[in-house]
C-alpha cells in the first residue's frame, strides 16, 4: 500500500475536511479528492465532544486514502445527494465508516439520503459500534435512498454491537446495492438485546460476485464470529426486501454457534434456480419469511 503523492508518503489523517466540536456547518459543493485521510472527518473537538448540527450537500469525495468520510461522534448530521468513491488504502477503506471511538461519544439523528457509494476497496456503508459500551447514549441512523456498488469490495455492513452496546436503530430504507464483490448486507456480532437494526424495501442485485468470499458466498450474510460479544445474536428486520441473484446459493446465510434470535421480515428472492435460506437449526423467536418472486412460502 505504500504510495507516494507530491512530496509525501500517504497515511491516514490528511483530510481535507476536518469538523472537530462545531455546531450548525453546512458544506455544499465540494469536490474532496486525492487526500492522504478522509474526504471529511466530523468527530468532537475542544471542549465538545460532538459536533452538532451538520449537514452537506452536494458534495463528490474521490480517491481519498483511508475513507471517503468518517464519522466519529455527532448529534444531527444530514448528508444529502452527495458521493462516496473509490477509496483505497489504510482500512477499513469505506465509503462511509460510522465509528465512534469511546462509551462518551454520540451516533445520533445521523441521515444519509440520496446518495451514492461507489468502487470502494472496503464495505460501501460500514456502521461499527464496538466501541459504545457500557450505558452509552442511543444510537439513531438513517440511510435512505442510497446506492452502493463496486467492482472491488462489499455493500453494507453492521458489526459490533455488543451485549452492553448501545439501544436505538439503525435502519436503511430503500437503498440498492449491486454488483458488489463480497457481501451486499453483512450483519456481524449483532445482540439481539441491544438497537435494532432494519432493512425496509432495499433491494440486493448481483452480489457476491467473487468466490473467494466462499466462507459467506451469499448476498446476505449473519455472523457471530465471537460468542463472547453478544449471547444471543440478532434483533434485525428485513422488511419487503429483493434478492435478485443468478447463482446456485443460499439468498441467505446464517453463521452463528448459539443460534439466531428476533429476525423477522420477509424477503423475496428472483432466481432461476431454487430458493433457498440457510439459518441454522437453533432458532428462536425468527419468523423471516424468504420466498420466491410468485410469492410462494419457504419453510426452511
């Protein structure tokens, strides 16, 4: 990954755009590319550990080196008709990666709308929570209306909401994702005790291109990879959601020892070959219903 740009070795904290503790920032316009960091870093700063009140419009960031933007801590942020692309460099690579850093940071009334994430190297639309532990605020993120494809990583994926994470949701709403290589959604270390994650009316198109992803080869993917994250992994909803997939392959794919819990919604899938879902054997409280396109059941 060593690369070299003007007269500097890239790393990963060259952004363009830093907003660190601000309050009522509105960006519209910009094109952010080519940095060593982050198109745009929004975290606290000073003696404010959020920053508060942002939103951006319009925007392209291109070609940066860690992630087209990263969010760290926020409470109202609104990004709207904006671009995410071709990320590459030090991981996790994302379009967007929501990450915060400690118990004492916010992820609250977070939107993304309209926009799209493109040719990333990691996943389109990363949410990862690990580090919200121990009584931490609750979480609210949106995404709506988002497109995700890339001809070298992933689509969406929620990892890391522990048994003493965060409460709240996080819900993506009739967002597309296709043509991706790895995984169009990918829930991982999920508690079912914990915020709800939820999937309405978004749409899986051609995912899973690449067989070296043969551990979860599907476009839908559960993993608890890590028992002792979460003691009952799940609380996720896939509601009126599309599957559409020319591969001989489960349209999803449950990996986790201690069984799922609370998944519930349906899903439609189109294919020429059968359709078919594999959860396990150690079920409670599941009632997902997948489903071929002429609406007949599947009973797994």
């Amino acid at each position: 990954w060593t690369r070299w740009y003007g007269q500097y070795e890239k790393a990963e904290w060259r952004m363009p755009l830093a907003i660190r503790g601000c309050v009522n920032v509105t960006v519209e316009g910009l094109t952010l590319r080519d940095s060593g960091g982050d198109g745009i870093y929004v975290a606290g700063g000073g003696k404010l550990t959020f920053s508060k009140n942002i939103r951006i419009k319009d925007v392209l960031c291109d070609n940066n080196y860690r992630q087209g933007i990263s969010v760290i801590s926020v409470d109202g942020l609104l990004v709207e008709d904006s671009q995410f692309n071709n990320t590459w460099g030090t991981p996790p690579s994302s379009g967007v990666d929501l990450e915060p850093d400690s118990p004492h940071e916010l992820m609250q009334n977070v939107v993304f709308r309209n926009c799209t994430f493109k040719d990333n190297y990691g996943d389109g639309i990363e949410v990862f929570l690990a580090n919200l532990r121990t009584n931490p605020q609750p979480v609210s993120i949106l995404f709506d209306r988002c497109n995700i494809s890339s001809k070298r990583g992933p689509g969406i994926r929620v990892t890391r909401v522990h048994d003493d994470g965060p409460e709240g949701l996080v819900e993506f709403r009739n967002c597309n994702i296709e043509g991706v290589e790895a995984y169009g959604i990918k829930v991982r270390d999920k508690s079912a005790e914990r915020c709800k994650v939820r999937f309405v009316e978004c749409v899986v198109r051609d995912a899973a291109r690449d067989k070296q992803y043969a551990d979860m080869w599907s476009p839908l993917a559960l993993e608890a990879s890590q028992s002792d994250r979460q003691k009952k992994f799940g609380g996720i909803e896939f509601v009126n959601c599309t599957v559409e997939d020319e591969r001989a392959r489960p349209a999803i794919l449950a990996k986790a020892e201690t069984g799922l819990f609370n998944i519930s919604g349906n899903i439609t899938v189109r294919s020429r070959h059968a359709v078919k879902a594999d959860l396990g054997t150690k079920l409670d409280g599941v009632t997902l219903n997948v489903r071929e396109a002429s609406l007949s059941p599947f009973r797994h």
